[in-house]
C-alpha cells in the first residue's frame, strides 16, 4: 500500500490493546499510522519516511480498540432498566412480547432503531450482533440504518411460531419464507450481514428450524440464538424436543453450525454434548453479565469455557441488561466470576485483561479484521480521557480499569470508525449520526 497521502493519518497517543486472552499490550505515547481507514503500523517512533508528516497527539489521553456487543436486542432498547425484579419468562410476557409487537408499526421501529444505533456509537460499541422482532418491514429497515451507519453488524429477522403470545406469533411458512426473502435481499453487505435469528428454541417448532436450517444451508448464512439461559429454558426445551440430546444438538443435527458465524448467548448450564458441539463448530458463547445478574438464575462458566478452548465474547442483552456500554459489561464479568468463584469450589475467577479481551479483540473477530489496534485492522478506536482524581498517579492499565468500573460515555473524548471520526453522537441533545 502507498504509505503516504491524503488519506493518511497519524496519531500520538497511549495506547492499550489486547491481542490474547489475559494479555494487555501497552504502549506509551506510540505512533498509530493509517491510511484508508486500515492500520499500517503502530510503533514505538514515528518512522523516517512520515517526518514532516502531520501529527495528532492526543497528550494523556488513551487509545483502545471499539467495543463489540455480540448479543443485543435492538428492539428491547426502550425497556432498559423496566421489571428487573422478575425471572425470566415473567419478564418476556409482562414485558417484552408486547413492547415487540409494536414494532409493526414503522415509524415506532424507526424510532428506537435510530436511536439503539446512536446510543451505541455513543457509547463505543462499533461492532454488534442484533436480534430485531419478528415484523419484516422493521427489520429490513433496521438493516438499512445499520448500512447507513457505518457499523459492523449481523442483523436477523426473529422466528417464533409456538409457545407465543396472539400478537407475536408466526404462521410457519411464512416465516421461513420471509427469513428466506430477508437473506435473499441484504446478503453481499461488507460491514452488515444477515443471520438466521429464531428466538430460541422453545417458540420454534421443528419444522421452522428445518426450514431454517435448509436456508442456512442454501444461502451460507450463520445463526445466532439463545443457548441454555436458564434451567427452566434448559428443561423445556428438552421436552419440547423429545428427539434431540440437549439444546445444542437441536442446532448441530438440524445443520445450523457450518454455514456461518455461529452466536449462541448465554450458555450457562451447557451439557457435555453441548461442550462438544461449541468446540467442535467454533461456535460463540456471548456471556451478557448484567442480564444474567437481572433475568436468569446461575453465571457462565466462563472459564471452565474457556479452557475448553471455546470462543467467548461479550455482550449487552439489552433489554434483559440495563447498560448500554460494553466497557461496563467487562467489569461485571469480573466482578460475577468472583461470586462465582466464592460461591463454587473450584471454580476459577476471570481477571480484567481477560474480559477486556473478551470485549475487544474476541468480540471483533467474528467480524472480521476488527477489535485490535495492530497492523491491518480498520482503525476502529476510542480515545479515551478523564479519568484521572485530582491527586491521583494511575498508570494507563489503571486507568483503563477505571474507565470500565466508573467510567461512562462522557471519557470517550474521540470515536474512529474506519478511520473517519464520528463527531455528531456526542452532541447534547444528540442529532441524528446517520443523516
Ligand atoms: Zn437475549
């Protein structure tokens, strides 16, 4: 690549990075180079051939890659922090499957969706994988926004045709064929993918997942979904799948696992066989904290996972979590494998460089060259600022720390989303960053 030009940048900032499991690479006042949106070097000193070349420095502040939400509910954005006190399947049917089914209207879908993407700009998450509703119309236009955006995204179109409120039911064919036209009509997107999205697997019958599975197959799509939640979700659905091993097997034999990235949230009480078939199909097991903490009864066994060499990432779950930044979720995973370490002999706690991995580099990989400031990846970043008390003498990994434990979307100073920065989340009331 031509290293000069107009579209070069050059910044001089801190900078913290997390290129593997437990490992925080830190740089002091280093050279991140780019051009065209991509990283063509982070070095310790600016390299010969760029003196005379425009600087940024960014001073005390820090740089780290964009946060990836590897599980949220688009369509859930409006009922944050609402019925936290319920388990939950009273939590969806007081709560969630009405608010969903006012997403047949357009101008309400426009709505939140505007406003799901500007809050996560906001707050620095730049790669997402989205659950919508059921409603055709709004998930297509939710794909479109997602487009205008700039945003790494999977979007799909939600199936449930059983155990479903009237209002929020699917008739089967249909379903499957209008995930079918959903596919047909937005794949070949670089940065926004659709995925096949059914619910989970109680408010599926088998014939929708087969026929999900047959467009999975036919159309090299991936899935996402809910995988063993809670115990109650666990125990039902092998009821309800009477032929199938656990939750996991449904998916593996049904043949959902080759196609594509592959999303399964929560994951708290896998089986053996579910084990297997995560490491077998490298599969995602996205652990959504404060959800977990509101809505379910038990915490992944992240490390257990982890050591099974199972991939891990994080993620919001809006609505069933309250917290729209990711920063936050990195330090309730701390904090929820610490109970569980207390509360479980055996168990072992995860650190922050681990979550913040989670969150970074782990996330970002399932979209592609994203989640890490190295060479050859999208300059997606975050300058973050403010976090120092008067008096205070943290050092960068202490800071970073603290961003995460106490800091908010007012110390992401500057946000780069392939390269370019991204001025107007941050105005008060926001205006639109999609027009
Ligand atoms: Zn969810």
């Amino acid at each position: 690549m031509e290293r000069n030009g107009k579209d070069l940048q050059i910044y001089r900032s801190n900078l913290v990075t997390s290129p593997a499991m437990g490992e925080l690479k830190c740089l002091e006042h280093a050279y991140v180079i780019v051009k065209g949106g991509v990283i063509l070097e982070v070095c310790p000193v600016l390299p010969a051939e760029y003196a005379g070349a425009e600087v940024t420095d960014f001073g005390d502040g820090i740089l780290i890659p964009a946060f990836s939400d590897l599980h949220i509910h688009a369509s859930q954005f409006t009922e944050r922090g609402v019925g936290m006190d319920c388990l939950l399947f009273d939590w969806l049917n007081t709560y969630t499957f009405p608010q969903e089914s006012g997403f047949a209207s357009l101008p309400y879908a426009e709505t939140v969706y505007r406003q799901v993407i500007r809050e996560l700009l906001r707050h620095g998450t730049m790669h997402a994988s989205f659950f919508t509703t059921i409603h055709y119309e709004a998930c297509d236009l939710f794909f479109r926004l997602l487009k205008e955006s700039g945003m790494y995204a999977f979007t799909g179109k939600v199936n449930m045709d059983r155990n479903s409120p009237d209002f929020l039911i699917e008739d089967t064919a249909k379903s499957i064929r209008e995930t079918d036209r959903f596919i047909a009509e937005h794949l070949g997107d670089s940065h926004v993918k659709p995925i096949l999205t059914p619910r989970f697997a109680p408010t599926c019958s088998e014939e929708l997942l087969k026929g999900l599975a047959e467009i999975g197959k036919r159309r090299k799509v991936g899935l996402q979904t809910h995988l063993v939640e809670s115990i109650a979700e666990a125990s039902w659905t092998k009821e309800l799948f009477p032929g199938y091993a656990t939750d996991g097997d449904i998916y593996e034999r049904l043949g959902f696992l080759d196609n594509g990235p592959v999303i399964f949230a929560h994951v708290i009480f896998p089986e053996e066989r579910d084990l297997e078939i995560l490491k077998k199909h490298g599969c995602m097991s996205v652990h959504c904290p404060d959800s977990t903490a509101n809505i379910t009864a038990g915490i992944m066994p992240l490390s257990d996972l982890a050591g099974e060499g199972i991939g891990i990432s994080l993620g919001s779950d809006i609505g069933g979590g309250h917290g729209t930044g990711i920063y936050r979720q990195v330090a309730r995973a701390v904090q929820l494998s610490k109970l569980k370490e207390f509360y479980e002999s055996g168990y072992k706690r995860i650190t922050f460089a681990d979550a913040f991995h989670l969150a970074t580099a782990a996330g970002g990989s399932v979209f592609g060259n994203v989640g890490q400031l190295r060479e050859g990846y999208q300059f997606n970043a975050l300058l973050i600022d403010g976090l120092e008390d008067d008096g205070g003498n943290h050092t960068i990994l202490e800071l970073l720390e603290r961003f995460c434990y106490i800091g908010d979307d007012r110390n992401i100073v500057r946000r780069y989303l392939d390269g370019k920065l991204l001025q107007r989340v941050t105005e008060n009331p926001p205006s639109d960053p999609l027009s």
